[in-house]
C-alpha cells in the first residue's frame, strides 16, 4: 500500500504513554507493515535491521509495545499493529467498488457504441443550448438573440462537433491512453 491515512489526534492520543523511542518504532512499524500489506514475519534481527537498532533494544520495546496492546504476534508469526489490518480491508474495499465501477461504466459503453447510441454520457460535455445565460459570453448571448429574433438575415449558426464523432473521437483516446489498445 503506497498511502494510508493518518489520523494525527488519534495517533497522540493512542500513543501518549510510550517515550520517543517506543513512538518511533511503533510508527516505523506502521509503516512497514503498509508497506508489505499488513504481512510481516515476526523476525526480530530483520525488524531491529530495518529500524538500525539492536536487537535487544527491539526486543525491549516490542515486548512494551505488547504489553501495551499496541502490537500483536498472530499464530502464524506475523507481527500486526492495531487498526492496520482494518485500514487496509478498508482500502482494498473501496479499490474493488471503484474498479466494479469503471467496469460497468466500460460495459455500458462498449454496449452503447455496438448500439450505436451515445457512448458515453454528456455529463461533462457543454451544450451552448443548456448553458446557463450567466456562464455564456456577451458575444454567444448576443448571437444567439440575433438568430432567435431573425435579425441575423444569413442565420450563421455556431457549429459543433455532432456528439457521435466527440464520442468516438473520445471512446478512441481512453483505449489508446487508459487501456494501451
């Protein structure tokens, strides 16, 4: 896991009792254990390595940080911290809904495209017959009087791109840049 989040109020509250050094490890550990997945070999001269110290000096603050309930040894002999494993189910949660998501979005389009429907839906496209008069400039407002009240006698018209060509022109740049196709 590259990022967690961290809840500074709660870390000092939960860790007020332990001096420098304890905080130091048990944070450094925290973070070894996001970094391998919440999988960490209970190994003492591996863990005391990673964190330059002695292993006796590990020893001694791992055995406080357990005395503590900060940290735990499980029967498989993997060291874990509290809310980690939580924080990571969480995560990997969250990754599985949004990954359903751009499945079914992707689903739905390639669906729609067979279809010949609008692929994808116009909900961050712009449509100037949509826009909110505040948003649009002076010159499209007075054009747009101009055309609707016939004084405009060669009826210029604003031309766009017809959605099917946007929409494929589109479908094409996600395939190419998100999907390596």
């Amino acid at each position: 896991m590259k990022f967690y989040k961290h809840d500074p109020n709660a870390f000092l509250a939960g860790t007020g009792q332990l001096s420098l050094e304890e905080r130091g490890a048990y944070i450094t550990l925290i973070d070894m254990l996001y970094a391998n997945d919440d999988l960490l070999v209970d190994n003492d001269e591996a863990i005391a390595r990673a964190m330059n110290c002695q292993t006796r000096r590990w020893q001694r603050i791992k055995s406080r940080l357990m005395k503590l309930g900060k940290i735990r040894v499980d029967n498989d002999g993997l060291l874990h911290a509290n809310r980690v494993t939580e924080t990571i189910l969480e995560a990997n949660k969250f990754s599985f809904t949004q990954r359903s998501r751009v499945n079914k979005r992707w689903f739905n389009h390639q669906k729609a495209k067979e279809n010949n429907d609008d692929a994808i839906r116009d909900r961050n496209t712009s449509n100037t017959h949509t826009h909110n008069k505040t948003s649009t400039s002076l010159e499209v407002q007075q054009k747009e009087v101009a055309e609707n009240s016939g004084e405009n006698p060669k009826a210029e018209t604003s031309q766009s791109t017809p959605k099917s060509i946007a929409t494929g022109e589109l479908a094409a740049i996600i395939k190419q840049k998100w999907l390596g196709r």
